[in-house]
C-alpha cells in the first residue's frame, strides 16, 4: 500500500518550539527517510477561519508566515506537497456528506474542542464551522489518503473521529474507498504537549505563551529568562523540584548529552543534572543559560533560513500553488471514487440511465 503523510496547521501565527517538538521536527524526519511516496503538509486557513471569521486578515497574513517556518525548519518543497486548504474545495465537498456519518452528541464529546470551546468563549454561541471542524480534519486526512499523521496529542481525538468515518463510511457505501490512518505521536512525553512558557496551558499561539521559531537570540533569551520554574526554590541550597518546572520539561524535550559537552560539562547528561537539582545546588539562573543555549543552537540555523527565504516571497507563493495543484489533483480522484461508492456520480453512471430508460419503455 501507498505511504503518504498528511498534516498541517492552522495560519494563525508563526509557529512555535511546540509544533517544533510535537510535529515538524518529525515532519522532516519522516521527509528525509524516503519511506513515504508522498507527503501533503496543509496550511489550514478554512480551519482557522472557523474561529478567526471575523479577522481573515489574521489569516491571510500568516499563510506565508506559516510557510516561511515550514522551509525553515526543512520542509523541502522538492519532497513535501505544501497547500492550502481553502484552494481545495473537494475538502469542503467531502466534509458535507462525512456530517451525515457523526452526531451531534459525538461532536459534543469530543476533549479538545471541549477544552478550546472554554479557552475561546465565543460570544452569541459556538460558530457551527468550529463546532464541526473535526469532521473537515477528518476529510482533510482521508481526501488523501494518508497513512500516517504526525501531530501532537491534541489530535488524537480527530483521529479517533477520522477512523470512525471511515469505518462508517466504508461499511455504508461499501467497498474500501476510504482509508484509516495511524496517527504518529512524538515519542518523547515531555513533547506531546509543550507547555507554554508559563508553565501553565499547552503553548498554543492563541494563548500568548509561545517561544517562535522565528524569535531573535535576544527575544528567546528574555523569554527563557522569565520563564516559570519551581516556586519552592528560592535558595540555591534549596531542593527543587523537577514536576511542572517548564524549565526541565523544555530540556527533556530538547537537549543531547552533546549538549552538555558543549554547554554545561558539570554533567554528563540531563539525569546527572535534574539530580543535583532536586538534591539542591543547583539554580535556576544555571538552569536557564543552558537552556538558552540549547535552543538557540537549535534554532540559529533555522532562523538563518528563514531569512534567505524572507527574500524570495513571491517564490514561496509559487511553491504553495504547484503544491496546491498537486494536492488538488489527489483531491479530485479521491472525491471521484467518494461518489461513485455513495452512487452520487449520476452522469457517469451508465447501468442507471439504462435502467431509468428500461422502467419507462413501452
Ligand atoms: P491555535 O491556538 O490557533 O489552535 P496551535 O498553537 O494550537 O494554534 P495548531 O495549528 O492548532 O497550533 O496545531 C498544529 C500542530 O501542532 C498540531 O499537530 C498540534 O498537535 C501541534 N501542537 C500545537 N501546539 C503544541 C504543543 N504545545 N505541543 C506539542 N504539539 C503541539
Ligand atoms: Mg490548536
């Protein structure tokens, strides 16, 4: 069977170390192993519009930012299909027959709409289109066929949802149009779900907690700076405690014992060093310049792309219509196939026109 990889974002800002960690570092991975015959990354602008209706401009402004990140981290546009939701409408097509498969009770069960409905409040009730959102995720997933997902945790229930809809689907209408994909979680925990660097929430761009791939040296510097530790610790001597210390959580999620060669060779790996943090000794002002200069190896040379394609914009429209193309060319065989199983595809269908013209012959 075809490997293909389908995942994407949503262009609400730039993107941030927790994409970083919970799916584009994968991404590029996965790119780079050759294993896949073909890898669809969505910038999900239809999607963010269900929550942003009132601020396209939000949205129409962060496709490029969005871009711009994926390439810097490695996306390569030679190996990687990047598109645009809204430029697909067979999405929108699949979407509407895949709302007759779900409940509305199942929608209502779902955990991360949930939590997003109570971080969101919206004011005059919950938009349809987000309510709904899961389902066209569901059709963003199967229009392509995708084998594999790499995202973060808060996916998993889309693709629980997703792999009903197939089922569903699949059994209604019979055959084996559809495919269930497998979702690819990080393997590391501290990556399912970053926090923010208040240490409270997941880092989300909507939540103003974020450190971007594309911050400065000095932005990520003050940022690491402030970030939440272990209350308890107030003197060096004092024991610190390593649970819900963001600090740690981000170098779990990090740093290499190359980085500790490099930056901080007291140790020899992150063990050595949480152990001497809980045992006491050990500050948070130590704690935090390693940090900083485990991300921001990271992410110089990640910025320094940025920058060379910062230059090249209309180019970087250009990748994302041959890629939108591309994608568009999937969407419509997939959809062919969609409508004929659901016996929709009327004209095509020359077995129906006879039987039609037999039932009325003399
Ligand atoms: P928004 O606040 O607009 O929803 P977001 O920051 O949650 O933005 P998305 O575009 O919704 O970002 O998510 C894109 C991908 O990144 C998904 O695969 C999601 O699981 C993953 N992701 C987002 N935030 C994190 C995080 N803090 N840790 C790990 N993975 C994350
Ligand atoms: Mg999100």
């Amino acid at each position: 069977m075809e490997k293909v990889i389908l995942t994407g974002d949503r262009p609400t800002g730039r993107l941030h170390i927790g994409h970083y960690v919970g799916s584009l570092r994968r991404r590029v991975e996965l790119q780079n192993s050759g294993e896949f015959d073909k890898i669809f990354i969505m910038i999900a602008d239809a999607q963010a519009l269900t929550d942003n209706f009132a601020n396209p401009e939000k949205v129409r402004q962060n496709i490029i930012e969005v871009a711009l990140d994926y390439l810097s981290v490695g996306i390569d546009p030679e190996k990687s299909n990047i598109f645009v939701q809204s430029a697909v409408p067979e999405l929108t097509e699949l979407s509407f027959y895949y709302m007759n498969l779900v409940s509305v009770q199942r929608l209502q069960r779902n955990p991360t709409v949930k939590t997003e409905l109570e971080m969101r409040k919206f004011e005059g009730g919950t938009p349809t289109g987000f309510f709904c959102y899961p389902i066209s995720q569901a059709a963003d997933i199967t229009l392509f066929k995708a084998t594999t997902v790499p995202v973060g945790e808060d996916q998993k229930p889309m693709l629980e949802l997703t792999n009903e809809i197939v089922r569903r689907f699949n059994h209604i209408y019979g055959g084996d149009v559809l495919i269930e994909p497998q979702i690819l979680l990080p393997d590391n925990a501290a990556c399912l779900r970053l926090p923010g660097t208040d240490g409270k929430a997941k880092m989300s761009k909507s939540l103003g907690n974020c450190i971007y791939l594309s911050d400065t040296a000095k932005e990520l510097k003050k940022k690491v700076n402030s970030m939440f530790t272990d209350p308890q610790h107030l003197q060096i001597e004092d024991p610190g405690h390593l649970e819900g210390n963001t600090v740690f959580t981000y170098l779990d999620a990090f740093c290499t014992d190359d980085d500790f060669a490099q930056f901080l060779p007291d140790y020899k790996n992150l063990d050595e060093m949480k152990a001497h943090y809980t045992r006491g000794g050990l500050g948070d002002g130590t704690c935090k310049k390693f940090l900083y200069n485990v991300l921001n190896t990271r992410f110089e040379p990640i910025r320094e792309r940025r920058a060379y394609w910062e230059q090249r914009i209309p180019e970087v429209y250009d990748i994302l219509k041959k890629g939108t193309q591309v994608a568009r060319e999937r969407g419509i065989r997939t959809l062919e196939e969609v409508k004929k199983a659901m016996q929709i595809n009327y004209f095509d269908d020359k077995e129906l026109i006879a039987q039609q013209a037999e039932k009325y012959k003399g």
